[in-house]
C-alpha cells in the first residue's frame, strides 16, 4: 500500500497549535530576544527593522522605492488541505499590506510528515497558496521544503513601499481614532472545530475572513490622515493594541462594545471554548491592561483571542475616519469599525 492510498488523518490533528495560535506567547519571545548578546550594527537605510516588533522589515533603496519583507508559517487551523494553503498564504502577505505595501512576488515555506499525509494532500496545501498568490498578483516564485513531524507552512512575501508613505505600527498620534477591518474570533472558531462543535456556516464565516487580502493597506498608506498600521494576529486585539501603544508611547482605549465579531463566536465563548494561546496571551501582558469591572471571562478571551490572518488596525484623525471606513467598504471590508482611540497616557490599553 503505497502513501497515497492510505487514509489521510485530520490536518488539526498533527498540529498541537493551529494557525497564529501556534505563536510563542509574546513575554517568552520578548524574553528570549532579550537574551541574545549580538551587537546592534546601524544600517541607515533599514528603516523598519525589530525594534518596535513591527509587521515587516523595510529596506530603501531610494526615495522612492522600500522592500518589504517577512515571512510567515504555521500548523494547520483546518482540516481542508487546500484552505489550509489558502489562510496561510493569505496571511503572509497581510505583513506586506499592514506596512502600506504592494506585494512583488512570494516564496514558499514547507514542512510535511511525508509519510503520514498523502502526497495528494500536500499537493492541495501547496495548490491553496498558489491560488491566493494569483489573486494577489504575484509570483510564486519558489521557496524550501523539508520533512518534518507537523505540517507547516507559509510564504516569504516580497512588496514594495514608498518610504514616505509607509505606515509602521509606532506612529500613532494622541487623538487619532482605532479602526478594525476584520471582524473578531477566528481562534474561537478553531476551537470549535478541533472540538467538532463548529456548524457549516461557521466554518465558512471563518474561511471567508482568514482568506481576504488586506489589500486596502496599500491604499490607506496613501491617505495623509493615516498615521500607523498593523494586523491583528496571534497576540490577539489587546496585544497588537499594546504594540501600538508602546511603539507611540501613548494609551489605546478600546470600546469592547463596538467590536466586530463573527457569527456564532460570542455563543462559543460563553460556553468556554477558546484557545489556549488566548490565556498565554493574557499571561504575557494582562498587567499592562486595564479591564472594566465585571467583564466576563468570554469578553476577555475575545479580546486576546489570536487571530490567523486578521484584519488591520488603523490609527488615524478622526478627520479622516469616514475615509479609511469608506477605503475598506470599497475593498469588501464591509464590518470594518471604529473600536477606539489613542490618548496621552502610559503604554496600556484600557477596555471601556
């Protein structure tokens, strides 16, 4: 019997961690950044780099012209070989989009148990990517595999930015408002579904939002009122919300009751079905976090709840609100809101 005959098992149960879940939890990684004794080398035209944990490095080559580059892989968040692909793709370019950039082309980052999954199956995860790099217009232009004990994989995105008009995530003004262009719970979702308690239409709510390209990145990095961006991902609502408040040395205040969230995600949560990244997540930056009183464990857990290839915040006046609303309508982005808004204060976030 060869391997392409044999019963192919559930994607999610080769991975002990789907999709952005599968992030270190942000204070072990902060912690063992810290410990490496590398010396910091100055490269003047490295204008992003890891400084402010952004979505991407920047390198210019001239006024006019930046590379963008990242990367980014995970386990399996489903068990559809080549939903698997499309999310993961999906979500490596999101980087490229959350720096204000235009993807050039991408390569591919693969890890398969080649003698467990049917080479068939493979071939889906791989035909998934593909296809989201197509609909981004781009190559897919290579990239490296290798053998390994879970499925892994993910892209190298290359873009493109103006250097004058790229958008890091450190660059938000006191009074600027919060916008979200996704709606929130993907990894509640997940949850569900590695607990087979995830109906049809659940599952296509949550496909449909991991596999939309923030494409509208490159057009909000253009608008003059627009002052940082970045995705929320595997640190959830509260730590990308973080990252943009340390970055600009200022408090987020995020309204809890404005927030955007898939179908059937708030049922879920109150039913205590969430990730554990969602509580290495509190762990890690819960003290920097102010919560009203009497906001529930579901509330919370919505809050730190990783999401794989979720949507851009954006801080910007509130002069230009309506316009960065109207830039996601016009991209598909119909549930993009205002969430919250930058103050003068101490790095925090404040849910009200």
């Amino acid at each position: 019997m060869t391997i392409d005959t044999i019963q192919a098992p559930r994607l999610t149960s080769l991975s002990h961690g789907g999709g952005c879940g599968c992030k270190i939890a942000p204070g072990v990684l902060s912690e063992l950044l810290a410990r490496s004794n590398l010396p910091r080398q100055f490269f003047p035209d490295l204008l992003v780099g890891t400084e402010t944990a952004d979505d991407a490095a920047v390198y210019r080559i001239n006024d006019e012209q930046a590379i963008v580059a990242t990367t980014d892989f995970f386990m399996p968040i489903v068990d559809d070989p080549y939903d698997f692909g499309r999310i993961a793709a999906t979500n490596a370019l999101s980087d490229i989009y959350a720096m204000g950039g235009t993807p050039l082309m991408a390569l591919a980052i693969v890890g398969m148990p080649i003698n467990v999954l049917p080479h068939d199956v493979i071939a889906k995860i791989l035909e998934g990517g593909e296809s989201v790099c197509r609909d981004a217009g781009i190559p897919l232009a290579g990239g490296h595999s290798i053998d390994s004990v879970e499925p892994i994989y993910g892209l190298v995105g290359i873009g493109i930015v103006n250097p004058r008009q790229m958008k890091r995530n450190a660059d938000a003004k006191a009074g600027d408002v919060l916008i979200l262009g996704k709606p929130l719970g993907v990894g509640i979702l997940s949850a569900a579904l590695k607990k087979n308690l995830l109906d049809e239409a659940g599952y296509r709510a949550m496909v449909h939002a991991t596999t939309q390209l923030n494409r509208p990145g490159a057009a909000l990095s253009r608008l003059e009122g627009v002052h940082a961006l970045t995705d929320v991902t595997g640190f959830g609502l509260l730590g990308h919300g973080l990252e943009l408040a340390r970055g600009a040395q200022l408090t987020a205040r995020i309204d809890s009751r404005r927030l955007p969230v898939l179908p059937g995600v708030q049922a879920l949560a109150e039913q205590g079905i969430f990730t554990g990244a969602s509580g290495r997540n509190w762990a890690s930056y819960g003290q920097h976090v102010q919560l009203p009183a009497g906001l529930g464990d579901a509330q919370r857990a919505l809050l730190t709840d990783p999401q794989t290839s979720g949507g851009l915040l954006v801080s910007c006046t509130s002069e230009a609100a309506q316009q960065v609303l109207q830039v996601f309508a016009d991209g598909g982005f119909a549930e993009a809101a205002v969430v919250g808004r930058m103050e003068a204060g101490e790095p925090r976030v404040i849910v009200g």
